[in-house]
C-alpha cells in the first residue's frame, strides 16, 4: 500500500483512536473552566502551594489532592474582564506600597432578593484580595445566584473560592436566606518568610472558611459583581446591594489612604458607587 494512503487512513482513524474524554466546562468566579481543574475542598481542610504544585489537605493535615498548574483560562486577576459578562460593577484599591502587607479586608451586606426571571443566569457577589504584578490569582468570599461548578441554582447561597495559576478550589455550597446578614472577610493570618497564609469565609457563616498559603503577597482588594448568562434586567435582583463595614487593615495598624475606583457596564444597567471611601467602615452601593 503506497505510504500516502497508509498515511490517510490512519489519519482518518488516530484522531478517534486517541480521543481523550472533552472536559465539561463550568462556571466560577474565575469564568468558564474545565471540570477537571475545579476541587472542592473540606470543611477543615487548606491549600498550600509546594514548589509549583497546589495540595488540597483535608481537615487532619493529609494531601487529598495534588492539582499542577494549567495554562488555560487566566483567573480574574488585575484586570479584570469588562464586557457584559464578567466583572460588570466593581470598586478596587491597588496598594502601592506593599511593605506593609494588607492583614484584612472585611465587608458585610445582606443577602438580595432573588430575581423576578430566570435565563439559567449566575450572579457572584463578592469582596476579595488578589496579588498584582501579573500573576493571576484571587481569594473571595462569595456569594452566589445560580448554577457554577460548586453548584446551585434559583436560591442564594455562599462559598469561599481561590483561583490560581488555572486551578480552582471552593467551600461546600451552603445556601442562605434573602435579608440574611453576611460579613465577608479575607485575612492575612500568619506570614513566615516569603510564605503568606490568608483565609476567606464568611465570619458568620459555618464552613465557609478556606486558608490558603502561597509565596503571594496579597495587595489588590476589591468589591466586586461579576454575572454570566444575564439576559433582561429582571434577571438581577431588584433595587441595590449596599456593601458596608468595608475595612481594610494593614498589619502595622497604620490606616492607609484608600481612595475606591469604581467600573459600571453602562449597558447591562448596573453601577458601582462609593458612598464613603477610605480604608475604615467604607461604603459602596452596588445597583441593579
Ligand atoms: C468532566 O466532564 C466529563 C464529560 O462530561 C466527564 O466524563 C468527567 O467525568 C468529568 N470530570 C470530572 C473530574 O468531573
Ligand atoms: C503552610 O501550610 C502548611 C500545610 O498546612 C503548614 O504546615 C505550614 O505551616 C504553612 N506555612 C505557613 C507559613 O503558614
Ligand atoms: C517557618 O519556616 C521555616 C523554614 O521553612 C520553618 O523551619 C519553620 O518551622 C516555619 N515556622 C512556622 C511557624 O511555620
């Protein structure tokens, strides 16, 4: 058999032959991932980056799952996405000088009233901390309306996130109640060295809390709306968001000068505003 034709039909049969399994694609604050990248990690349990790999532990210490950097999607990091979906209203601080690391970011608001339609349409509501200079990655406490890879569905509901180097961890799903009271923290709780250990959770919330260490220093806060498949207005929750008790702590107690910036998507209809600025009880208004 002449060599092309060999050629052509094993080209015709290899692509099949070697079919590997097509990962699902899910949704998470990091934007639209492959399943196989997204882990859920225990009640108890951390992550804690060895060399360039990521190890989920579980409450008692042992490595339940080792997860390697990938080079897909890069996470909602420094600059976030602007089109309609995405990051759509957000308010952000950069720390210029970092000698002083961020020990906390807290913010409280209360849980919206779920929309009045529904397009499968997801909703993150959040406040987080990310480092800058380039390396992608965030630690959010966030809530949630609608389907992502943790879950969900047509009811409120909260996790903790951290998205790095195109991998991505989460808190059990615990659902929660329109009007309910959520405070958002990120901290800074112990440095050693070069390696920083920060947590996400919701103070008030049981089994929301995911600790993390990482080489990172965490200098990017922000208070963020990020929403997928919204197609009416309707499908956001009526009226606003006010996220209030916004503190920003550094760990010498000196109270930085924070000046909030704001993005809004004019065309999808929603707006962040500042109401107070600064780094001690801050205000900020996120619209419908
Ligand atoms: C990802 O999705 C594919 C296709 O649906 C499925 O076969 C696979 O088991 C999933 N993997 C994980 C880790 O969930
Ligand atoms: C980082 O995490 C590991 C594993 O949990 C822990 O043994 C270590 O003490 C942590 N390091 C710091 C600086 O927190
Ligand atoms: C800090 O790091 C050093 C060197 O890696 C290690 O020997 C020491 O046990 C760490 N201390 C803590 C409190 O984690």
């Amino acid at each position: 058999m002449p060599a092309f034709i060999l050629a052509t039909i094993l080209g015709l049969l290899i692509p099949n032959a070697l079919a590997v399994p097509v990962a699902t694609s899910v949704l998470t604050p990091g934007g639209y991932r492959p399943n196989n990248t997204i882990h859920e990690v225990p009640v108890g349990g951390r992550i804690a980056h060895i060399g360039s790999d990521i190890h989920v532990l579980d409450a008692s210490g042992v490595i339940i799952h080792v997860a390697s950097p990938t080079s897909g999607e890069p996470a909602a990091a420094v600059v976030p996405r602007q089109e309609e979906t995405g990051w759509v209203a957000y308010a952000f601080w950069l720390q210029s000088d970092s000698s002083d690391p961020i020990a906390s970011l807290s913010t409280s608001w209360t849980v919206p009233p779920v929309p009045t339609t529904e397009h499968g349409q997801t909703i993150f509501l959040f406040n987080s901390l990310e480092p800058s200079g380039g390396v992608s990655a965030i630690l959010q406490p966030v809530l949630q309306y609608g389907p992502s890879g943790a879950g969900g569905g047509d009811f409120w509901a909260v996790a903790s996130w951290y998205v790095v180097d195109g991998q991505t961890f989460f808190t059990s799903l615990v659902p929660v109640e329109v009007g309910q009271p959520l405070d958002g923290l990120v901290s800074l709780l112990g440095q050693n060295g070069s390696t920083y250990e920060y947590s996400s959770q919701f103070t008030n919330i049981a089994g929301t809390n995911l600790a993390i260490n990482t080489t990172q220093q965490f200098t990017f806060a922000t208070e963020t709306l990020e929403v997928y498949a919204v197609t009416e207005s309707s499908d956001f929750p009526a009226g606003s968001t006010v996220l209030s008790g916004i503190n920003l702590v550094l760990e010498s107690g000196v109270v930085p000068d924070v000046v909030w910036d704001t993005s809004s998507s004019v065309e999808d209809g929603v707006s962040a505003t500042v109401n107070v600025d600064g780094a001690t009880n801050a205000e900020i208004t996120i619209a419908y």
